[in-house]
C-alpha cells in the first residue's frame, strides 16, 4: 500500500528541521512506494500543494508538512498522485476502496469527488460528511484531509491500515512505517513512546489530535483481495483475514479483484 508521512510543529513556527526529516522519512517510504510522491505543506508562505511520479526533496522551511509516497492499485499518471483536490479539501489516502476506480481514475480519485458532494450536502461540515459517506464505502483507508476555508488538517483510518505517531511539546510526527518515527526520536530528540492510532475516530490535527467525531466498524468491510494460491483463485479480503470466495458470495458488500 501507500505511505503517508507528517509532521507537525505545534508551536506553528517555521523550521528547516522538518523537511530534513521528511528528506529521510519519505525516501524510506519511497523505496516500495515509486509510483508518485506529493505533499501538504503550511509555512509563514501559506499552503503549498504539490505532486508528480518523481521523488520530491524538500528544502523550504514549514510548519506542517504531509507527504504521500504512493503504490498505484488503478489509475497509474501523475494525475492519480496525492493529493487530490476539490473546491474545498486536499485529501491523501493510503488503502484500497472496493468497487471503485479505473484505468483512468483511481479508487482515491473517486472517493474525493463522493466525499465532497457529501461535504457540501452536509453544510460545509467535515465530520459529518465522512459520517455520512462511511455506510457507502468498503475497503481499506487511511486519510489526511485538509479543509481549506478553517484551515484544519484531519486524519481518520478504519481497522485494517495502520498509522503509527510520536509526539512531545515541540512535535507530532505520524507514519504509516513506525521505523520512521524510530529516526524522528533520534533526529527530533523527542522522547516519548511511538504509538498506533486509533480507528473509527477523526482526529484534529492541529489541536492535539482531538477526536471530534466517530464512525462505525462495519460488519462485512471487503476490498479487493488477489490469493497467493497456485490456481489463483479470486479471494476477498474480510477484517484482516484472507478467506475463500465460495465462503462469501452471498455476504454483503463483497467485490472481487486483485491485491497489488
């Protein structure tokens, strides 16, 4: 899958020191993860969006900086490269949606455009657009959002992805890969322990990674699933645990494919 990298320096006072850890961070991230990198980035400049199927170096000074290493499922041009914009949010995502994208648009492609209708059928409201839109969306998925009218930057994932974080009074660094934040302790001086991000949650970033709002597991969550087996043979993928197919035809929400 993908890899998302972020830090954050919560005083929102500038610092070279971020993108010389995002240099390490998203080269170690970019060694399984060629197909395009972009990223987030908020200084004293404003926001700074950018993306391409090149490996980025970072050299300006930011106080936030989100960057997306990705491995393309569908959709493989720079255009499918995170993030993704709408008229009001950025958007990157690690994961795969079942049933949606194409050889043109990717699966995170399709998922924004949804995401944005259901934003502004629910007032412009954020929480309540991802809570409304989860019932609707089967898969995998770990996404950092940033609204553009507030300003704010969310993260929310469900069960199967992992995000790991570690923080102390000067920083939050979050990744995908917890060996990242191993480099983050050493490099940053921070001292406190990694931990996995909870799911089902969506945090505020920018405000202590304050929960501000809940979805539910669902019951049968399936993506596309591709078997190890000799004879190939099509198996979905439920909660975490490879199954067969003949054992899930009938469920709810099943898609078939492959797992890349």
């Amino acid at each position: 899958m993908c890899n998302i990298n972020i830090i954050f320096k919560k005083n929102k006072k500038q610092s070279s020191k971020l993108a010389e850890y995002m240099n390490y961070a998203s080269w170690n991230s970019w060694l399984e993860n060629r197909d395009g990198e972009g990223y987030i980035a908020l200084s004293d400049r404003g926001l700074e969006v950018g993306k391409g199927l090149d490996k980025m170096r970072y050299s300006q000074s930011y106080w936030f900086l989100s960057t997306h290493q990705r491995l393309a499922t569908t959709g493989l041009n720079a255009g499918n490269t995170h993030p993704h914009e709408t008229k009001h949010l950025l958007i990157q995502h690690n994961g795969i949606l079942s049933g949606l994208g194409n050889t043109n648009d990717s699966d995170t492609k399709e998922y924004v455009d949804m995401l944005e209708k259901s934003y502004v059928k629910c007032g412009n409201n954020f929480v309540r657009a991802v809570q409304a839109l989860h019932p609707k969306i089967s898969g995998s998925y770990s996404i950092v959002a940033y609204e553009k009218s507030s300003g704010k930057a969310y993260y929310f994932k469900e069960s199967w992805t992992k995000m790991y974080r570690i923080e102390d009074s000067k920083y939050l660094v979050m990744s995908t890969e917890a060996e990242n934040l191993k480099f983050a302790q050493w490099f940053l001086k921070i001292e406190g322990n990694i931990k996995e991000m909870k799911s089902f949650r969506i945090f505020d970033i920018f405000n202590g990674l304050q929960p501000l709002g809940k979805f539910k597991e669902k019951k049968y969550n399936y993506y596309k699933g591709y078997s190890y087996d000799d004879d190939d043979e099509w198996l979905p993928m439920f909660n975490g645990d490879i199954v067969k197919k003949s054992e899930v035809s009938d469920m709810p929400h099943y898609y078939s494919g492959k797992y890349y």
